[in-house]
C-alpha cells in the first residue's frame, strides 16, 4: 500500500485535475494500512482467545525460530523506516508502514517469550496470552493512525497554535480584522488556507499573503478582501461584525 501510494502520488503530482495536488494520497493509504491493521489485531486476538479456549499443541523448536527470523527481519525493516526527521508526524504513510513493522515486531517478541516459557516451563498457556496482549497493542496504535489519518482526509483544523500564529501575524495590532480563517493539511509538511479580512483601507490580496509567507509549511492561500464599514471605528481595532473562524 505503501509503495503504491508513493508512486501513484509522483506520477499525479502535477494533475490539473487534483486542485489541492496529490498530498492527500498519503493519509488515505495510512487510512488504509490502519483499517488492514485494525483487522490483523482482531483476528490474531480471535485465534488467542480459541487457542486458549482449545489448547493446540505446539512444536517449540521450529516455532521459536521462525518467530526470532521474523523479529530480525523486522528490526532491520525498522531501522531502515526510522524516523530521524521527525517525518513521521507529517507523512502517514510511511508512520503506517513503520508501525505494520513494529506491530509485527512486538508479535515476534510476544512470540518468542511464550514459546521459551512453554518450552521449558511448560507454560503453554502463554502463547494464546501473548497473542491477546499482542491484538490489544496492535489494535491501540491502528486506532490511533485512524484517527490522525482520518483528521486530515476530513478537512480537520490545522494545529491551533498555527491557525493563532497566522492570526497574529495578519492583524498584528492594527485595522486588519480577520473574519474568517481556516488552515487544513493537503498533504505531508503541506498546508492550505482560506482567509477573509475586513480593512479600513483595502489593499490587494498579495498584501495580506506577504505577511504569512514566513508561516512554515503554508503553501496554498486564499484571501478574500472587504471593507470596514467603519473606517473610524477599524482604526481603533473594534471594525464590527462576525467572529474569527
């Protein structure tokens, strides 16, 4: 899914069609890995709870190596995905296929400790407890990537502590009163805003777009420009009407 998402996104990356560019590609395969991972916990918590319900018997010995296979194979996978830039929190596809590995990762581990403890304890209760613990974990993290996924393909307000920022920066003190504004992600490190001012003395929209050209990641906005009523009344910064959005 992964793979896919980062190729179809290059290949439509200057799409005419696409107003707001391919961006969005990445949450919605992070939706989509999230949704697979959901349902990998559910069936692995499922198959713990027979398995403890009706023990199966187990061959240690070929089992515990394929699980410390696997738990190498994945560590290297995840060495490869870390996360030295912080990329993760912006890209949600790549967060997704991070957390497949360290998902199948903690399998690998849960694994290998209920087959040494039911290979020389004879605790083979263990392993059907491992898987359960194993879902519950898999399936908190695929909850969350639903939700942080599922903010951005729904339009969801930026960081407040950013939509604020821009606000301070377009008013600053003075006549501008900003009516309207709204900041959402359109892609990874990639912003969008549509904004409405009311000023004593209107000027062109490439004003108000110079004083948050600084803002990081904002690389698409929109200003929509009135004039204030009342002109005495701006200047003293009370210019009436709606509230900010």
């Amino acid at each position: 899914v992964a793979w896919f998402a980062y190729v179809w996104a290059r290949r439509n990356a200057d799409n005419p069609d696409l107003v707001f560019g391919a961006g969005k590609v990445n949450a919605l395969a992070g939706f989509a890995s999230a949704v697979g991972l959901f349902l990998v916990a559910a069936y692995m918590g499922a198959e713990s709870i027979m398995r403890l319900v009706s023990p199966v018997p187990i061959s240690f010995g070929p089992a515990t190596l394929v699980a410390v296979i696997g738990l190498t194979v994945n560590l290297v996978s995840a060495w490869w995905l870390r996360d030295e830039d912080h990329s993760h929190a912006h890209d949600h596809n790549l967060k997704a296929a991070y957390m497949h590995v360290l998902a199948d990762a903690l399998t690998s581990v849960l694994a290998i400790f209920a087959l040494l403890g039911g290979r020389f304890w004879g605790l083979a209760w263990l392993d059907p407890v491992m898987g359960i613990v194993g879902a519950l974990v898999v399936g908190r993290w695929a909850l969350g990537l639903l939700r942080q996924t599922a903010r951005v393909l729904l339009d969801h307000r930026a960081d407040p502590v950013l939509h604020d920022d821009i606000l301070r920066r377009l008013e600053n003190g003075g006549a501008v009163k900003v009516r309207d504004l709204y900041v959402w992600n359109v892609g990874p490190r990639r912003l969008a805003a549509h904004v409405t001012v009311e000023d004593a003395a209107p000027r062109p929209p490439e004003f108000y777009k110079e004083l948050i050209a600084e803002v990081p990641h904002l690389e698409r906005v929109t200003v929509e420009v009135h004039s204030c009523p009342c002109p005495a009344e701006a200047q003293a910064g009370e210019c009436p009407g709606g509230g900010h959005a």
